[in-house]
C-alpha cells in the first residue's frame, strides 16, 4: 500500500545517523522478524539497536526495504525463517495461515507472538492468538511476549514506557531464551507461566485504566449528588420562595461550590480505610486474616482517589480565581456600593468577617500545596527515590496533615454559619456540614489509635504477635513433650 502509512516512524535519515543502528558483527545471534509494519519496524531497530543480526521477512522486500534502517536485512520470508531460530510473528492472526507453507523450515524453532486481538475478538475466541499460531504449527515451539509494548516504546527505549513484559510458553528453554532477548532490549522479562496464560495477557492492552474506573465512578457520583443538592439549595429554592431567577449559577457557581465537597469527602476517603483495616486487627487480635474483598480493593484504590482528590481541590483553585471575572459579580459590587450610598454608611468594614476571610484563604492555600506534594510523591519516579520511611511519612503523615488542613479550611468556611436558621433552606442543611461527617469520623478514629492502649497493641499485632496461642505438640519419643509458642 502506498501512502502515508507506508511511511516509518521515523525518518530514514535518523536511521542512518544513529550511532547505535552500526552494521552488527557477523557473529552476532540472528533473530528474524516475519512482517514489515510499524511493530516490526520498530522491533527491528530495537533488536539491531541491542546488538543482534535482524533479518526481515516480507513479501515485497525492495519495497520495504526502504523503511527500515541498512543494518537490517530485508528478504523473502522464506530467507528470514531459515536463517533465524528465533522468529517474531508481526502480522495480524487472519494472515497466520499464509506461513503454512514455510511449515517445514519453520520446525523445531522459536516462534514469537506479538499479536493482540480487538475487544470483540478477545470476547468471542476463547483461544488466544498464541494458542492459535501454536495450533497450526504443532512442531514449533511458541512464546506470548512483548504484546503490551507498542511501537512508540519500542522506538523510544524503555525509559518513555512500562519495562515489564508478560512472557508464557509451554516450554521452559524456549521461554528462558526470549527472556533473555527481552532482557537485553532493555525491558524487564515477567514469567507468566504456560501458553494458556496467553488470553490473560493478550487482554492487558485492552484494559482501559482499569484501577481508575472505581475511583472516577466515586467521584463523578459524589459531584452529582453534591450538585443536586446545591442546585436545590442556591437555585430552587429563592426561585420557589423568593421569585428570584439565579440559574445563571450553573456554570461556575454551582461548580465551585461542589468541587471542594467532592475533594474533601475523597480525601477523607483515602484514610477511612486504614483505620477500618487498624479497627479489624484489633478486634481479630492478628494480621493474618484477610480483609474482606470491599476492604481490600479499597485500599488498593487509595492513590486513584487521592490523586483525584488533587484534582478536583485544584480545580476548585481555578474556578475561585474566575469568580471575580463574573458580570454577576460585578453588578453585586456596585448593587452594593449603591445600597452602601443610600443607607449613608461610611464603611462596610466588619472586623470579624474580615479575619474569617483572611484565615479562611490561607488554609485553603496550605491544604492545596500540601496535597500538590502528596501528588508529585505518588509518581513513581519520585516514589522510587525515597526509602519506605520517608513515603510513609510523606503519605500519612503529611496526608493527615493535609486532611486536618482541609477540616479547618471548612470550618472557618462555615464559622457561626451552621447555627443561622436562615442557612436550613427548605430544612435542608447547610452543604460544609454534611462533608464534615467522615473527615471528622476519621480524624477522631486516627486521634484514638495514636492512644498508648490501642497503638502499642496494634503495632504488636503488625509485628506478628496473636490473640490466641497455637500449641505445637511434639512426637512422643521425643525429651520435650509440649511447646506452646506465640507466633
């Protein structure tokens, strides 16, 4: 096909000018590569750039000679079968049966699968594409690898990607030997077991974030329900009772008033479930019981509701800075300035609101740059430089920190506010207090654990201590009858 998609990654003149893309030695290991797409073009580089001998198989091979650099060799596929004992099949599985005739140059060898099937095919086939291509070439040995590196990673080196690469075969040389291949392109080989593992990793590249899904859900159907009630509140009712139209709150208003209910009640989210998981052990009297499965997901979703947390605390930030820009606003400054005129009054200064405000603000501040540091330490690049000691101290510690920030933040927020009549529209509570519920429950629960009755009691459990004593009876001949040992 000509066109644009005949083109490759990369310029041909990039190719040539890379020092690591030097013509391989001819005692070099010879690995073959059957297919000329973008994968294979990547792999190829990679491979030639890693030190081996690549031989390309393809159908037209002056044509695709063209796209790949000089120190691969591009040949019929037949050429680059029976050169190589290690061959990496990157052509789509419908063209599987197109190298039934090279079957018997194929026997005995190594044949590598790259190949990912569509969502729909993965949930239609129950075999894998790998169980596929070893069923039409029995005398061959296969290997699953390198499926969920694509060729952008490949191109770039590991450093712009994930380095951990599934490999499965059913058998263990040939598995060893492509590990070590994959080891010396730099990624890091993961033993998935046998062949049948297959359509578990076939599948990883058809997940989409999928240990964010939960948390965004939370999120989304937390603003929702914060939303509504606001909208009830600020929009419904002056317009049921007072006759007053204020949609024009939707947009921005609206918005901003639920952006930090959402942040707030999911960072308090983030802690509620260390201290279910301290009230557990406690009350098992042992750490070797498993959570229950709603305990355990949630604490492996902790980072994805923190950092969404960050977020929403961040874009609560940004619509403040725009609420000046308002014309809303603007005509309140002078519907005000006007009253300010007629009543006579010289000033509008109160001494309390004033301080309210102040303080109000620069807890905001300090609650938001802490959360940004809790979100630059949850990157792995960042979380991989510090020990367990300073990430544990950064994510506790500070997190605590950050959620009694926010606590404060919110009380200053609400002030005397909570005890107006004025503020129950239609009976319903003002919306501070309601977020204040779980932080509050969790800041109290975490300030009893730190009491010396319960923590030197939970950090024996956690250093291995039980409740109930196991007995270990020994054999009958043996000098010592009984033992009883605390584990």
């Amino acid at each position: 096909m000509s066109g644009e998609m005949d083109k490759p990654l990369i310029s041909r003149r990039l190719l040539d000018s890379d020092g690591s893309l030097a013509e391989p030695p001819s005692e070099a290991p010879k690995v073959g590569i059957v297919g000329s797409g973008d994968f294979a073009r990547s792999l190829a580089i990679r491979l030639v750039g890693s030190g081996f001998n690549v031989v390309v198989g393809s159908r037209n091979p002056k044509r695709a000679a063209r796209l790949f650099p000089s120190a691969v060799r591009v040949a019929l596929p037949a050429d680059a079968v029976s050169s190589s004992e290690v061959i990496f099949v990157a052509v789509f599985p419908e063209h599987y049966s197109s190298l039934c005739a090279l079957g018997e140059q194929l026997a005995g060898k190594i044949l590598v699968d790259v190949s990912n099937p569509t969502e729909q095919e993965h949930l239609q086939h129950r075999q894998s594409n790998a169980e596929h291509l070893a069923s039409l070439f029995p005398a061959c040995t296969v290997v699953k690898a390198l499926n969920v590196i694509s060729a952008w990673t490949l191109q770039a080196g590991p450093r712009d990607g994930n380095r951990q690469v599934p490999i499965c075969s059913d058998h263990m040389e040939a598995k060893r030997t492509v590990s070590e291949l994959v080891h010396a392109m730099g990624f890091l080989p993961v033993d998935m077991g046998s062949l049948v593992s297959a359509r578990e990793v076939e599948a990883m590249p058809l997940r989409l974030l999928p240990s964010w899904k939960v948390p965004v859900l939370l999120a989304l159907g937390l603003f929702v329900c914060f939303y509504i009630y606001n909208f009830i509140r600020d929009v419904v009712q002056p317009y049921v009772q007072e006759g007053k139209n204020k949609f024009y709150k939707l947009p921005v208003s609206l918005v901003n008033t639920t952006l930090p209910c959402v942040a707030y009640v999911l960072l308090s989210l983030v802690y509620l479930p260390g201290v279910l998981a301290a009230v557990l052990q406690l009350q098992r009297g042992t750490k070797y019981l498993r959570f229950p499965d709603w305990l355990d997901h949630w604490l492996q979703h902790r980072k994805q509701i923190g950092l969404l947390s960050f977020f929403c605390a961040l874009l609560h930030a940004l619509y403040s800075f725009c609420l000046p820009l308002r014309r809303s606003h603007r005509f309140d400054l002078v519907n005000l300035a006007v009253k300010q005129v007629l009543a006579n009054k010289s000033h509008l200064w109160i001494e309390e609101e004033v301080w309210r405000m102040e303080i109000y603000l620069s807890l905001g501040v300090l609650a938001l740059g802490t959360l940004s540091l809790l979100a630059i330490t949850s990157l792995p690049s960042i979380a991989n430089s510090l020990n367990w000691r300073e990430f544990s101290f950064v994510q506790s510690g500070l997190g605590l920190v950050a959620l009694v920030l926010s606590t404060l933040h919110t009380l200053t927020y609400g002030w005397t506010r909570a005890f107006q009549e004025s503020r129950y529209k239609f009976y319903l509570p003002p919306t501070f207090t309601l977020t204040l519920l779980v932080p509050c429950v969790v800041i109290l629960a975490r300030g009893l654990l730190l009491l010396p009755c319960f923590s030197r009691r939970l950090t024996k459990i956690r250093r291995g201590w039980e409740k109930d004593t196991i007995q270990f009876v020994l054999p009958a001949d043996h000098t010592q009858a009984q033992k009883t040992s605390q584990v």
